[in-house]
C-alpha cells in the first residue's frame, strides 16, 4: 500500500511538469502581452506609451525573451526560491495574492464538496432503495431541474429570495462590518449564513449528478446475488443496506473525487462573480483579460495540481476500498 | 416388498415432515399480464431426509425454493403454506409464508434453522469482504455475539469443508478463492449454524465437473453428520440420481410427476420426466444416436386458459381433453404421483 502510493507520487512529478510547460505556452499564445494591454489602458486613460517606453518596460520584465527562457526562469524561481512571479495587475507578488484568496476560496470548495456528498450520497441510497416511489420521483425531478438550471440563474433567484425575505441578498462572505475584523465567533456565524447560497448554487449540479450516479449504482447493487446471500443468512435489511449495496456503491463515487474538486474550483467562476465571492474565480478571470501571465499560470498549475492530488487521493481511497485492486498491488 | 412399504409407512407416521408446502402459488405482475410463476405446488420434506427439484430454466425452481425462507422480491405475489416443524419446540408448527419477510421471526430461522446455498460462489460472496468476516456474520447473528468464539466456529467449519491452511484462508476475499473452495466456503457459511434444512439452488451448476463430484461428495458427508435434510434444485438428473430420496419433477410452475428416485428413473409416468431421462446421456450408448431432446420451448405462463403447460410439445397428448381442462394430481402408489390426463381414471378431467 505504501509503496503503491509513493509510486504513484513519484508518476505525478512528471505529470505536473508537463502540465505546467503546457499551461505557461498556452498563456502565452494569445497575440499581445501584458505591456501591450497595460498600454491600451494607459491610452484609455489619456496618457500615450511610445515605443521605446514599451520596449523598456518589456526588458524590466523579462517579456522580450523567448518563451522557453521565460518559462525557465519562471520554474527555476519557483522551484528554488518559491517564487512565482509578480503579478503587473495587482502589483504585488503572485503569493500574496494566491494567499489573499486561496484560504476563503478552500474554505467554499471544501464546504461545497462536503455539502455534495452528505447531500447526494443518502438521497441516492434513499431513491435506490425506494425505487419509483413519491419520493423518488421528487429528489429525481429536483436533480434533474439542478442540472439543467444555469448557476448564474439559481445565484439571482436566491439572492432575490434572499432579498424579500430575509431583507439582505447576502452578497459576498461576509456583512460589511466583518470583512475586515479579526476572526471571533460572530465572524464565523456570519460566514457561514454568508455560504449558503454559493454553496447550494456551486454545489447543486454536481450533487444532482452524484444523486443520479449513485443512484444507479445501488440499484445494480440491490439486485445482486450476495445482497440474497445475506438476507437468507438471517441479517436485518438496515445491516444488508449498508454493509454490501452502500458499500459497494461508494467506489464509483470515491473515483471521481478527483475531479469533482477541481470542477468545483473551475465552476464557481460566474457564481463568484454573480455573487461577488472574494475567491479565485474573479481573480483568475481578471488575469486572463489582462494578460497578467504569472497571476494566471500559477493559478492554472494550482489548480491542475490540485486535480492531480485529488486524483492521487482517489486511487489511494478506491485502493484501500476495493479489495481487489489491493492485490493487484501485493502481487507486485 | 410387502414388509418394506409397511416399514415405511411406519416411519412415515412417526416423523412429521420437517416442511410441508402446499397449494404454494407465486404470481408476478407483468406488463402485460399476471404471471404465474408457480402455481400449486405441493411436496414434503422429511427429517434428513433430500428432496430433489429438477426441472428447466425458468420453471419456478428456484423461486419455490427461495420463497421458503421468504427471500424473493417484493413483486412476488405468494399465497399458500409453507409448514415447517422444526425440532425446536419454540419453531414448531410454524407456518413460514404467514411471517413478516422482513421482520425478526423469519430472521431467525433464516441461516440458523435453514440456509441456503447459492449457484455462483463468486457472486453470492460480496467481494468487499473476506470470506471469513462473512462466515462470521452468520455466527455471530445466530450464535454467538462473541468474536473470538465465532472465528473459532467458522476456522473449524472451514476445516470440515476440506479447506486448508485456514487462519491464511479465512483473511483472504473471494477473488483469491478458486471457483471449487468458494462453493466449499459457502456450504461451511451455511452450514455453521447446524441448520436442520439446507436449501441448495443448483449448487454445482457454476463448477467443473470434477470439483462438482468433491462438492457433491462433501455435501453428502456433512449431511450424514450433521443430520439435516436437503432441498436440492437442479436441471441436472444426475445429480439427483446420486443425491435425492425423492424427486419432484417441476414444469412451468407446478410439479408434473413427484417419486422416489428409483421409482421416478425406472418407471416414469410423465411425458415430461420421460423425454428429459431419454435427453440424459449414457455410458457405452452409441456416439452416432444424437440424443433425444424435447420439441419445442417453454411458454410463458401469462394468461394461460385451464390446459396442461407440457400441451404443446408432448407426444401423448389427446386432444380436446389436454388443452381444455386443468390436469389433476393422480396417485400412481402412495408414494408416486403425476399430473397427467393419460393416468386419470376420468379422462375427460375435472373442471378447474
């Protein structure tokens, strides 16, 4: 088991490696640079950039070298000093702003993920069990209305909800008078009252999703012939349920862990900016637009780290789950 | 002779069977139409004693047989009695189908009183789970909550089923097992709760023919042992040749021709249990006689008018009498019957 999951460490190095030259060349593709919308700025703004201004602002940041170099340097400054850059829109260094947004941008993914799995995992074992049922019809309408309804949509009608009932749209994660005070209690309530709709509206289509995907998981499990086995051997339907069908029906779940962790970071991008969310998806959003290349990178290579760990966990999970992958390593 | 039927007829008196269906009916409600699955089956099962269920796929075997212990899906409809008078005075006289499915009673006469043995080993285990967590499971529900107590049960019921080297053995899941040792693993399942019926669903169908004659020879064994009576169903006449006291012969949910074995393979009475003995190979038969089958397919029991099922495909049948009444149960001896109209004394039959 150990040695399965420092192999499969040892694979990811290479994976990430490819996948940062890739993130940086794509950045890079897009015709124009950071000088050059910094200019379009400055030329909105009534002051002109000659050329030589250009030139020279170019050579300060390193953007006249060839791609490859650019990409050398980046790495190296990251792989030695942990520095990933600057950031020209922010105008600080790419860590400070990754640390300004990467704790509350955690924070919403984790909540979105748990809120998810505790949400759709007995809903689906529920609707399995009572298969074309009043209730199974409800939770299988609600699904299927949560991933067909656009995020943006569901994030306005709650905030309008929100907004007539309760007097406040609970724009952003925290009420005004707490964005900039120190973490007590009252902070803490306030965030979590603040959570609900982004959660619901980031976490719904994919928890409608794992309803469904679990859903058909248990109904092949309740039929099969070991769930027979153990009701003729005397057992309660409560233990039968969750001993063999649930159990079972978990690993296709466990496997696409992985994903759903980078999907949520992925597609919370328009909620957050609907919502006003101070988390990564505007950040990134900005970055693009305004060819901020190392903002960008770094956050394209944290989040495909991110999917390569989730992915990583995953395997290691499905391997401590499923008996049989677990000789398959032993054999080796 | 004479001494012998008297002899029996004693015995017969003195035991009680340990489980008595009767007029057992399933039906099962399809798209289009109610399906009777089984309908009207009858037969006995005496202490220690093996009944034989032999019949084709899809002729309620196996649903008659799981509908004992009450463990098929809720879309079967089931009527009748299923009697069962366990030696235990607190489950005698019990009739089985009148409990909750669900609920405690059946519970516990499930796996401690009769187990079930299932076709495929490998899809009757759970492979989420070693083979020994799952023995068990049985013991510690029936007989002990102790842990250390129920691992030294099922070690020895693993040693009785000719399993070896059984700490290493009992650690291990399903798919390190091979397909004999499983079946192996799931008689000792079974048979750890000193069951007084076991109820075996084609118990050797899904094994080679070698590791069938061990598991046969096994089962044998541990019968004579332990002392229980055996359900067996199977398609397989060979099977029951080596195995059964009585055969019952079943097709399209009702039993044509129910004997004891001998009687049943020298002198069959039913068109039916006739073509499947002539479809059996022999030994030193010639290899150029392609061996007899029997026309046609079974239909499905949906919407049948008052007819004989085997109509369509029998040889013997008299027309006008066959596909328009519904065929009695006739005594041959007091051990043999059969449900055909050329054995009643009023061929015209009776009105269903």
């Amino acid at each position: 088991m150990l040695q399965y999951s420092i192999k499969r460490i040892l694979m990811a190095i290479p994976v990430v490696m490819f996948i940062s030259f890739i993130v940086f060349y794509i950045i890079q593709l897009p015709p124009g640079d950071y000088v050059s919308s910094y200019s379009a700025q400055m030329t909105a703004a009534g002051e002109v950039m000659t050329q030589a201004d250009m030139d020279q602002m170019r050579a300060n940041l390193g953007l006249d070298r060839p791609v490859y170099e650019q990409y050398a340097i980046w790495i190296k400054k990251i792989v030695f000093y942990g520095d990933f850059g600057y950031s020209f829109n922010y105008n600080k260094p790419v860590m400070d702003v990754v640390k300004q947004y990467m704790g509350l941008t955690l924070v919403v993914s984790l909540v979105t993920m748990a809120f998810q799995y505790i949400v759709a995992i007995p809903i689906g074992i529920y609707t399995a069990v009572k298969q074309y049922s009043a209730g199974d019809y409800f939770f299988s309408g609600i699904s299927f209305l949560g991933m067909a309804t656009p995020n943006f949509l569901l994030a306005i009608i709650l905030m309008y909800l929100s907004y007539t009932w309760f007097g406040d749209p609970l724009l952003g994660l925290f009420s005004s008078e707490y964005v900039n005070a120190p973490w007590s209690m009252a902070k803490m309530m306030d965030l979590l009252k603040h959570l609900v709709i982004p959660v619901i509206v980031i976490g719904l289509a994919s928890t409608a999703d794992l309803i469904r995907v679990m859903r058909g998981q248990m109904l092949d499990e309740l039929n099969k012939p070991n769930v027979i086995t153990a009701r003729s051997k005397g057992l309660s339907e409560t233990k039968i349920l969750f001993k063999y069908p649930t159990r079972a029906a978990l690993n296709p779940i466990v496997s696409t862990f992985g994903w759903s962790l980078s999907s949520i970071f992925t597609g919370s991008t328009i909620t957050a900016i609907v919502l006003n969310l101070p988390i990564q998806g505007p950040v990134m959003y900005k970055a693009l637009l305004g060819q901020d290349m190392y903002l960008a990178g770094s956050w394209l290579l944290f989040m495909s780290l991110l999917t390569v760990l989730g992915t990583l966990i995953s395997d290691i999970l499905l391997a401590w789950l499923d008996p049989k992958i677990r000789t398959e390593f032993r054999g080796n | 002779m004479t001494t012998q039927t008297a002899q029996a007829a004693q015995a017969a008196k003195d035991e009680r069977p340990l489980l008595s269906v009767q007029d057992l009916k399933i039906r099962i409600q399809m798209e289009n139409g109610v399906m009777h699955a089984v309908d009207g089956v009858d037969f006995e099962i005496k202490k220690g004693k093996t009944l034989g269920l032999v019949g084709e796929s899809g002729c309620g075997k196996s649903l008659t047989s799981r509908a004992i212990i009450g463990i098929n899906p809720k879309e079967c409809e089931t009527t009748g009695t299923i009697g069962y008078d366990s030696a235990d005075a607190a489950d005698s006289e019990l009739n089985l189908l009148s409990l909750d499915p669900k609920g405690k009673r059946i519970r516990s006469i499930r796996g401690r009183k009769i187990a079930m043995i299932f076709q495929e080993p490998m899809t009757a285990f759970s492979p989420m789970y070693t083979i020994g967590n799952q023995i068990m499971e049985a013991i510690r529900t029936h007989r002990t909550k102790n842990k250390k107590e129920a691992k030294k049960i099922a070690l020895e019921m693993l040693g009785k089923v000719g399993i070896s080297d059984q700490e290493k053995r009992f650690d291990q899941y399903p798919h390190e097992f091979s397909g004999g040792m499983r079946q192996r693993a799931m008689i000792s399942m079974a048979l750890s709760c000193n069951p007084e019926l076991l109820i075996a669903d084609e118990p050797t169908t899904a094994l080679d023919v070698t590791i069938q004659a061990q598991v046969l020879e096994l089962m044998q064994s541990l019968q004579r042992e332990f002392g229980m009576a055996i359900l067996l169903v199977t398609h397989d006449l060979g099977i029951i040749a080596e195995m059964c006291d009585e055969v019952a012969v079943m097709y399209l949910g009702k039993i044509v021709e129910q004997a004891p074995v001998k009687e049943l393979f020298y002198n069959p009475k039913h068109p039916y249990t006739k073509g499947l003995l002539k479809s059996m190979p022999r030994l030193g038969g010639e290899k150029s006689v392609r061996l007899d089958s029997i026309e046609g397919s079974v239909p499905m029991p949906i919407d049948m008018p008052p007819m004989c099922g085997f109509y369509e495909r029998c040889k013997d049948r008299i027309e006008g009498v066959c596909n328009v009444n519904a065929v009695p149960k006739t005594d041959i001896s007091d051990q043999h019957t059969v449900r055909c109209f050329l054995y009643t004394d009023r061929p015209e039959g009776e009105s269903p």
